[in-house]
C-alpha cells in the first residue's frame, strides 16, 4: 500500500473463552478494512496476519493490481491474538493465580474472527480466506471450524498441523530467546536485546533458502556482504518486537492443528475432509517451515482442494513475496483465478 492506511479499528467481545478454558474479560480484535462491502455482501476477504508482524508490517499486498485488489473487494486484515495489536501480553494483565500470561490457540483466533465477520460486520460467508505462513493455518481453520462461512481459501506457505521438525525449529528459537539473562524463568525483567538478536540470526536460517544464499540474491537487495545484509536486516527484524508476544505466537504455532478440538477429536484426516470451500494449498518450493511433501499430503484430504506449488529461491518467504515481483505475480494469477472459478 503506498496510500496512507485506513484507521485501525478494533472489536471487543466480552467473557470470551479460550480453548484452554481460561475466561478473559474482554479480548480485543485489531483490524482494519479496505474497498467497499458490495450490496450483497459477497465480496469479503479475509486476510489474518503471520508470525511476528502486525497487519500493517504486510499490508504492501492490498491495493489496485496486487494479489488482493481492494477496488473489486472488501478486505478485512485482522491481527492474531499475540501479535502485539490484538489481545497479547504487551497489553494484558498476567493470570493472578499462575503468573503467566493467557495462552492463545488458532481455535481462539478463528472463533473471535468469525464473530468480527458475522455479528459486527453482518457478512454471512467469506468469498475468500487468505493466509499466509501462520496466516495459513487460521484459514484452514476457518474452512474446518465454519465450512459454510467461506466459499474459497488461499494459503501459501503452511499447514493445517505443525509438523514435529517445524515445532523443533520453533523451540529452538524458544530456547534461544530465553537464554537471554533478563529471563527468570516466567518473564522478562528487561529488553532482552542480545536474546532478540540471536534470535533473528537464526530466524535468518531458516526463512530463506539455501538456494536464496547460495545464488547472493541479498546482493541484488543492494548488500555487499553477507554479514551487512544479516545486520541490517535480521538483527532488526525482531529488535522492535515485544519478547512475550513472540512466545505467545510461537506457542500458539507450535500447538497448531486444526483436528485438536472437540468437534474432530485429533481425526486431523476428518478435519482436512471438513473443509468444503474451494481450496488452493500452495507450497513454495524450498520453503524449510512448511514442507511441499506435508501441503500435497494435506491437499489430498480435501475434499474441494487442489495443490499448487510456487518455485522460488526466496524459502519461506516465498509466500510474502515483497522483493520477488516474480512470485507475486504468481500468487497474484493464482488469486484470481481461484475468485472466478
């Protein structure tokens, strides 16, 4: 978006319940709209954000010839509890009794959404669920929780259940952060800086290919070397970043699966099955998070879903294509295709 963004908007329910059974007194949902919601309110996306940014930080997808074109729908970019604009430990009160801060699941997320949909903003069904990495999995939980709430979901980069190496990886950046000695074993006394920025090393790692160092593509992003471009770029990503918001997220990717409720039971091939809303289950090619072999699998349950796979060196991000016109443009076509069909 280069236009200046709409107003954030936020949507409070009160005593709503988390899956873990805890009742908090109010949660919060942040969001904002873009386009216009057309007279039969059919033309709504949902577009939920990722790990460690807020809607704003990707944003730059939404507008006029992007993958979502807020000339032709209403789109509806909404923070996960977590993030540090929604309901999160930056903004909330520890549990008195434990001393820990509320746990969120993609369960908890999809449930306030659906309510920020139907009964705030009237739309009975979604024309399309977008999501990307984390984004995602709380679109495949929108088409298994409420199948005749969406007709299409879009999702690149992610998988209905973490898989046990994604889960690895995030523990180790678990353990990473709380190395930290501002750690005391339950929170931060201070700013963890050291932790945050080993943290975005390994975070560096990960999020792109080998093939994404291997070719010096950061060259072409304007870094002579390796070590500026690592500098400049992944020791601040996470800098700014509340340290519990990122514990929160990653708990609550760690524990993602959209079987693991009481409708499904653990039956992750039911909860796969459940989803009826045209499906487009894409993988980029070398993305280390989100394997391609775990989406095609996923894909094959569905029962109106279709795998797609972007080739790219860009890893994991891939699937938010701000430097690679090459991938938006594929994501882009795929969009629309999956919005005429």
């Amino acid at each position: 978006m280069t236009d200046p963004l709409p107003q954030l908007q936020h949507y409070d329910i009160a005593d709503f319940v988390l899956q873990s059974g805890e009742v908090l007194p109010k949660a919060t949902l942040a969001y904002r709209t873009y386009g216009t919601l057309n007279d039969n309110r059919s033309n709504a996306i949902l577009y939920p954000t990722s790990y460690g940014v807020v809607d704003a930080d990707v944003a730059w997808l939404i507008g006029p010839g992007r993958v979502l074109d807020p000339s032709k729908y209403f789109i509806v970019a909404v923070n996960m509890f977590g993030n540090g604009a929604s309901s999160s430990p930056s903004n909330m009160e520890r549990n008195p009794e434990t001393g820990l801060f509320a746990r969120f699941s993609h369960v908890d997320n999809v449930t306030a959404q659906h309510q920020l949909i139907t009964q705030h903003l009237g739309i009975d069904q979604l024309a399309l669920a977008y999501g990307w990495s984390m984004g995602a999995q709380q679109a495949l939980h929108w088409g298994a929780l409420f199948p005749d709430a969406v007709a299409r979901i879009f999702t690149i980069c992610g998988t209905a259940k973490t898989s046990v190496h994604n889960w690895v990886f995030l523990d180790s950046l678990r353990a990473t952060l709380t190395t930290d000695p501002a750690w005391d074993g339950q929170a931060f006394s201070a700013h963890p800086d050291r932790g945050l920025r080993a943290f975005g090393r390994v975070y560096a790692g990960w999020a792109l290919s080998q093939a994404f160092y291997r070719e010096r593509v950061y060259e072409s992003l304007g870094y002579d070397d390796i070590e500026t471009y690592l500098a400049e770029t992944w020791d601040k990503t996470f800098l700014h970043r509340d340290p519990h918001n990122l514990l929160s997220l990653l708990d609550t990717w760690q524990r993602c699966d959209i079987s693991d409720n009481d409708r499904f039971n653990g039956d992750l091939r039911a909860a796969l099955g459940a989803i009826t809303a045209r499906t487009v289950h894409m993988a980029a090619s070398t993305d280390l998070y989100f394997r391609a072999r775990d989406i095609k699998a996923e894909a094959e349950h569905m029962s109106n879903g279709q795998y797609a796979e972007l080739t790219t060196v860009w890893g994991h991000r891939g699937g938010n294509p701000q430097q690679s016109p090459e991938d938006e443009t594929v994501l882009r076509s795929t969009v629309q295709r999956l919005l005429e069909a």
